[in-house]
C-alpha cells in the first residue's frame, strides 16, 4: 500500500485550535515545518495531483517528510486515493504518511459531515526520527497527560 500507518495520538479532538494544532506540530520535530488544516467539506474533491513543494530545496528532496494526522473519525463517503490504493477507515488522531514526491494523490468527501486533517511538512530531524522510532513502536502517545507521554 502507498500509505504508512505510523501510529496514534490520543488527544481531545473536539476543539481544534491554533494551539492544538501547533502542540502536536512540535512533537514531530519537523525542521522548516508548515501546517496545513485541511477542511473538505461534503461534495468537494481535490483531484489526483502529485505534489512538487517547491519551498524546499530540490536537493534535500529526501529528507522532507509530509505526515498527515486524521482530526475527525472516517465516516462513509470519505476517502482518498494513493496511487492505486484507497484509504478509508481511519479514526481521529490516527498518523500517516506516504512517498509524497512520487505517490498521485486525491481525495474526495461524499459524506455528510466535513472530514479534517493536519498536515505537516517539514526536513527530518534527529528529533523528528526519534518521535516517529516511538510512535512506530508504541503506536499510541497520549497529547494531554505530560511532555512525555510514553
């Protein structure tokens, strides 16, 4: 499959906030990091697009990591594409990620509620790869109970 599941953050998703949004943005550790709340709303769809991110340089390609963080459950009529695989089923707080310089990508919400999501780009970091080797291995990291929440 052309998408990587990298774990789960435990958080109360209800209210999504700058704040939020910035606190697990900083978990990942992502150098250069840009957040990107994404809202579809019903009857929107992007269309297969292959991504260029053009604000990084070209020669550290390899290291720019995009994840993708589910802020809301999958409801039917959600979905996206990766490559040739779909990907459905997802619950809130649910880590991501894929080859986004080589993977066409689309999604689509033909459901009856908006389906969000956190993106994060960035260049991978010591601290980025640390955070990522934990959730691998621990698949769930609690947002609200300390700093460290392993």
């Amino acid at each position: 499959m052309s998408i990587t599941k990298l774990g789960k953050i435990i958080g109360d998703w209800n209210h999504i906030d700058d704040a939020l949004i910035q606190k697990v943005s900083n978990l990942f550790g992502l150098k250069d990091c840009i957040n990107r709340l994404d809202t579809q709303n019903p009857t929107e769809v992007k269309v297969l697009q292959l991504d260029s991110l053009e604000h990084h340089s070209a020669e550290y390609m390899f290291m720019v990591n995009k994840i993708v963080v589910h802020l809301t459950d999958w409801e039917p009529g959600h979905f996206y594409c990766y490559g040739k695989d779909l990907h459905t089923g997802w619950t809130a707080g649910e880590v991501y990620s894929y080859n986004w310089y080589d993977t066409p990508h689309a999604s689509a919400n033909a459901g009856d509620n908006p389906r969000i999501t956190l993106e994060m780009i960035g260049t991978t970091t010591a601290e980025s790869k640390e955070f990522l080797a934990r959730l691998k291995r621990f698949d769930t990291y609690h947002l609200e109970l300390k700093e460290n929440s392993w």
